[in-house]
C-alpha cells in the first residue's frame, strides 16, 4: 500500500472529521438533555429525576 503525503493527510483529515461529527453534537446534546433532568427535579422534587442525572 503506498501512500504518499497527501493521502496520508487526507486520512488524518477524515478520521479527524468523523471524531468531530460525532462527539461534539453527543456532548452538546446530552447537556442539554441533562439540564432539562435536573430542572424536572426542581420543579417536582422527585428523587427519580435526580438520580438519572448521575450517569
């Protein structure tokens, strides 16, 4: 397999792109998910919602 400089690059470009595509839309929407947990809690005071806030 002969890979030159460019290819290489555009593989490192790609793995790259995948690991940003991937984990920057999980993290931001998993706050958000847990934000609205933990104002369910406050607002019911049931130990349920917090208890699904420590994952």
């Amino acid at each position: 397999m002969d890979l030159d400089i460019v290819e290489l690059s555009r593989l490192q470009f790609a793995m790259t792109a995948l690991y940003h595509f991937l984990f920057v839309p999980l993290t931001l929407g998993l706050s958000i998910i847990v934000a609205i947990m933990e104002t369910v809690y406050v607002m019911t005071n049931r130990p349920i919602w917090r208890q699904m806030t420590k994952f």
